[in-house]
C-alpha cells in the first residue's frame, strides 16, 4: 500500500510538472510567432541521428538574416523519415535582432516540444489522478453500501491473488465467498477489495459478511473490518 501511495503522488507530480512544461513551451512559441522576422531559406544538409533502435534526420538550414549575411542552424527537430529534403526550400522565422533563434517555419518545429511533453505529461498525469480517484470512489461506494445495503452473509469459499495487479513484482490478494440469492436462487460469486498480505490465517468463519444493493447484487462490498490492519 505504501508503494502505491508513493507511485501515485509521483505519477501525478511528473504529469503535472510536464503538463507544466508544455504550457509554458506552447507560451513561448506564442510569443515568438507574435514578432517573429519571416525569411527564405534552403536545407543544405540533413544530419543523422543514432540511437539504440531508431535514427532521426535533423535539416541544417542556411538562410540570410541581413542581405550578405548568411547563417546556418540546425532544426531541433527530426524525423524518420525526413520532413525535409537537401535543397528543398523553406520559411525561416527568428526573433528580430537574434539570429541564433531561428527555427523552421512548419507545425513540429514550432509546436512538437510542446505537443510531445504535453502528451506524455497528460498520460502520466491521467494515471496518477486516477489512483486518486477510483480508491475514492470505491470508498465512497462501499460508504453508502454500508448505511443503505443489504446485509448477507456469504459462503467463504478461499484466498486467490489479483493477478491483474502487480506491484513491485507481487500480486494483491482477494478473499473470494459466494452468495445463493433466496428469491431468484441466482448465485452470486463476490470478491473482497485488494488485500496487500495473506487473509488465510485470519479467517476463522466459513461466512463473510457482504453489503448489497438489495435491487442489483453486482453492486457489493466484502466487509473484512474483521481482519487486522497491516502495518506501515
């Protein structure tokens, strides 16, 4: 439990530090375009890229900012295969008075940092919030069973891992117990919440009592206040 505790503050703290990464490069790229100098220019070259399993091609462009003042400056972005090809011909913009900030005129090159840090923050944030948010609304969930569910009591029949789950390698466990539904004679199989050590030793009752909702069944809660608490 503490392990899931600490991955979930950090999954969201890393979403939401990228998220804020992305906002701020989406800012700045706003800002550029605002007062951005537009200049004709020419790939001249294309530079390969290695890593472990891939390559990406990055244009070496060359462009004049000032007429018989030529500069050249590589595109911090790249591709497989190239966006772009030797001499093909292209829009430059820079910041006026700053060369150095010249960047090519096209949607990656000028949105790809923040769309890629904005993606992988949403996903990582996405994450972290929902191991916020499903605990709670379970809680919230077995909470409202409790004061307005039906109480039965259940045939305990064993302990079996959440193979589903793993986390630092291991598995959670589940106490597993069955109901016959009186009216309908529907047998009802309910499992208990995720369990971070082994029930067994602790289950001295062949029933466990299980909270429903009286109108649909599916909607349950094993009560295993019975167990002890696992230390911190």
């Amino acid at each position: 439990m503490k392990t899931f505790n600490t991955l979930r503050v950090i999954f969201t703290l890393v979403g939401f530090g990228m998220l804020a990464g992305a906002f701020f490069a989406f800012q700045s790229t706003s800002t550029f375009l605002e007062t951005a100098t537009a200049k004709p220019g020419v790939v001249t070259d294309l530079i390969r890229s290695r890593s472990s399993d891939s390559n990406a091609y990055y244009p070496i462009v060359r462009f004049e900012y000032e007429p018989g003042a030529p500069m050249e400056f590589q595109s911090s972005s790249g591709s497989n295969p190239p966006s772009y090809s030797r001499g093909e011909e292209v829009r430059v913009l820079f910041a006026p008075g700053e060369p150095e900030s010249a960047r090519i005129d096209g949607f990656f090159s000028l949105w790809g940092v923040a769309l890629i840090v904005g993606g992988i923050g949403g996903v990582f944030f996405l994450v972290g919030a929902g191991m916020f948010v499903v605990p709670a609304i379970r809680n919230g969930s077995a909470a409202k069973l409790r004061e307005t569910g039906q109480l039965v009591q259940s045939r305990y029949q064993g302990v079996e891992r959440n193979e589903g789950l793993v986390m630092n390698g291991k598995s959670p466990y589940q106490i597993v117990c069955q109901w016959q539904n009186p009216v309908t004679s529907d047998l009802h199989v309910f499992r208990s919440d995720n369990l971070w050590f082994d029930p067994s030793d602790h289950i001295s009752s062949e029933s466990i009592p299980v909270y429903i909702n009286p109108t649909n069944p599916r909607q349950y809660w094993v009560d295993t206040s019975f167990l002890p608490e696992l230390a911190s």
